[in-house]
C-alpha cells in the first residue's frame, strides 16, 4: 500500500510496468511494494539500480550492508531496515547480533573500524553537513583509504534517496517481513510498520 496510485500486478499485462514486475519478481520471488511505487517512473527507478550497482561494486559487501543498515535506521526507514537487516542476519552475523546493532550497539559484534564506518554513516545520514575533519580522521586511524571513505559517504547518502522516497510515498514494507524471527523482525521495524502489521497499529 502506498499514499499515491501504483499500477497492481493484475493489471500490470502488457505494459513496460509488466517488466520491471517480472524483473522484481525474479528477485524477491514476489512484487516488493517500493517497486510498485518506483513503476510510475521506471526512468528514475533504472537510474537507481545502476547508482547504487555502481555505489556497491567498489565497497566489501559486509561494510555496505552496514553502513546502509545504519543510515536507513538513522532514517528510521523500516522498509530498507528490514531489507538489509535481513541480508545482514543471512550472510554477515547472527541474527542476535543484527538486533544488538540496532538496539544495544556497544555489544553488537563490529571491529573498530566498523564502529567508525557506522557512527560515519549515520551522521551523513542525518546531519551531512555537521560531518567534520575530525569524522574522517577518525576512519582513516581505522585503516579506511580517502576511497573507502567517500564509498561510505556515497552509500549513506544514496540511502537517504531511496529511504526518503519510499516514507514520503507511504510505501509500506512487504507483507513478506512478517516471517522473520519476531525479535529480529521487530529490532529492524525502526518506523512504519509492515504492511501486515498495519491492522494491529491501527
């Protein structure tokens, strides 16, 4: 469900709509709602998934995943929250660890470096232009090339699209959600609820 009209997948047959469903459904294994809201501007939606190949081709996906965790949780954008805290708890660390980073950070199993890389990205997420030397500074003790710095900053700062679109659209995460672990599932729901949820919020 969104704010704004989508096109549903029953009526989607026929249209240039209807591909970027199939490509989405391959993916996900159904239609994701952000996809239904971005099929208004397939154009814009297009030159998304090349930005953020190209963000993602330079960056370890381990770091990636965290540094766009932590600002769309900054964001407190439950969809991309949800979506790639579950990719954490998948590939990168126990479940148990994905809901410390979201709720006790101190314990949450992260080196230094990527302490630095989280606390980096949430402050380009929520205050860029509060970012100061000294931030940077601060990745670069930790081991991270000017490269890998501005990586974490465009990932970040790409989020802050993506994540803004979807909350400013209504668009709610993915019925689908509702399958994870219910401590998970819950750590990583950081704003709107999901689309299953919506009558137990009411």
């Amino acid at each position: 469900m969104a704010f704004i009209r989508t096109v549903p997948d029953h009526e989607a047959a026929g249209t240039p709509v209807a591909e970027l469903y199939d490509e989405e459904r391959a993916s996900w294994g159904y239609v994701p709602n952000f996809a239904a809201t971005f099929a208004l501007r397939p154009g814009v939606y297009e030159a998304w998934k090349q930005l953020n190949a190209a963000v993602k081709s330079s960056m370890d996906s381990r770091r990636y995943e965290l540094a766009t965790v932590a600002a769309a949780a900054a964001l407190r954008s439950s969809y991309c929250t949800l979506a790639h805290g579950r990719v954490l708890a998948q590939r990168f660390m126990a479940p148990e660890g994905v809901v410390q980073f979201l709720v006790d950070r101190a314990a949450a199993p992260l080196d230094d470096a990527e302490r630095a890389v989280v606390g980096y990205a949430e402050k380009v997420a929520l205050g860029a232009d509060q970012v100061s030397q000294e931030d940077v500074d601060v990745l670069r003790e930790q081991g991270l090339t000017d490269e890998e710095i501005l990586d974490v900053a465009l990932a970040a700062a790409a989020r802050c699209f993506f994540s803004k679109v979807l909350d400013a659209t209504g668009t709610e995460p993915d019925a689908a959600f509702g399958a994870l672990e219910p401590g998970l599932r819950e750590a990583l729901t950081v704003g709107r609820p999901i689309e299953a949820d919506r009558g137990r919020e009411a």
